[in-house]
C-alpha cells in the first residue's frame, strides 16, 4: 500500500474539512445588529463589506501581536489575552500509568505505523521532543464583566501555526510560564 494512501487511511480522510462553528456569534450577526441600532449621524452608517473588513483587520492584527508574543488587553475591562508556556514534564497517575503531556509527533507517527504493524495494532504514539508547551489563554482575572463565565475563547487554526512557525524561528517573544502548582 502507497504510504500517502495509508496516512489518509489513519486520518480518515475522504474529503476536505469543513467547519461550522454552532452556538456562537458570527460577523454577519453582529452586523445585523449594528443595521438595527444604526447611528443617527449618516457619517458613521458603512455597508457590510465595510464592516466585515474592519472586524478581519481588527482581528489579524490582534492574531499577529499574539503570534510573536505580545499580550494584548481588550477594552472596557474584558481581560487580557497572552501566550502562556509550561514545561513538559512525564508524570506518574495515581494508578501507576506514565502521562506524558508533550504533544503527539503525528508525521513520525503515523511512519512509525505504515514501518510497524503491531505498533499500529497498540496504537503506540511518537511524542515531539520539546521543552515548552505554548499556549493562547485568556486572563479573565482583571476582568469585571457580569457573566464572563459564559464567555468562551477558542484559538484559530491558523493563529496556532503562525504561533507554531515562529516559535520555530525564533520570532516569539517572552511568554509567561505557568507553574505547575498555580496554572491559570
């Protein structure tokens, strides 16, 4: 069997990937909202097309200070948003069991199992060897917003590889590290 043809075979990949994200807000509603409660002044009234490509800049720009390590504080008391790293460490769990929390190496996986059947069979993973995890959280600690638990922030696929790619190229800055006893 061709190895490409494997790989897409452990992946489960038939097509390409298509995400919807459900319960959540999106540009084209909050738009509908900014059409409802338009401003009186006709100066500040924009079309959607505006709308939406000041929101994406908005939002790239926030990914890109993010990306190379730069926390940045969102207005009006909504928290902080960093790059938080933590050391990767292997554990022993209270029955027995090795944990290691260093991420899963997928490509020298998934060579490791098109190399070794039985390896596939007890689905043995290769881990990456690094020291840090990085992470993007939200610090919602300064924040004094009613009902921030019901908030929730979810990393982009890509603002986690440009976080990945320059972390590779030495681009990121300092990243705060969290101490195993008192993670945030």
């Amino acid at each position: 069997m061709n190895k490409d043809i494997f790989i897409s075979e452990c992946k489960k990949v038939n097509n390409t990937r298509k995400h919807k994200a459900t319960h959540s807000f999106g540009i084209y509603d909050f738009f509908k909202d900014y059409r409802k409660n338009k401003p009186k002044d006709p100066r500040y009234n924009i079309e959607e097309k505006q709308y939406s490509y000041i929101i994406n800049s908005i939002n790239s720009g926030i990914s890109d200070l993010l990306s190379i390590g730069i926390s940045v504080t969102m207005p009006c008391n909504f928290g902080t948003f960093e790059v938080r790293k933590h050391e990767v460490k292997p554990k022993i769990d209270n029955n027995g069991k090795l944990k290691i929390n260093a991420p899963v190496d997928w490509e020298a996986t998934f060579n490791l199992w098109y190399e070794d059947e039985e390896a596939k069979q007890k689905k043995t993973l290769v881990r990456t060897n690094e020291k840090f995890i990085y992470r993007i959280k939200w610090n919602k600690k300064e924040s004094n917003i009613i009902n921030i638990k019901f908030f929730k922030f979810k990393t982009s696929r890509p603002l986690k590889l440009s976080l990945k790619d320059n972390i590779e190229k030495n681009i990121l800055k300092e990243a705060y590290l969290i101490h195993p006893n008192y993670g945030i």
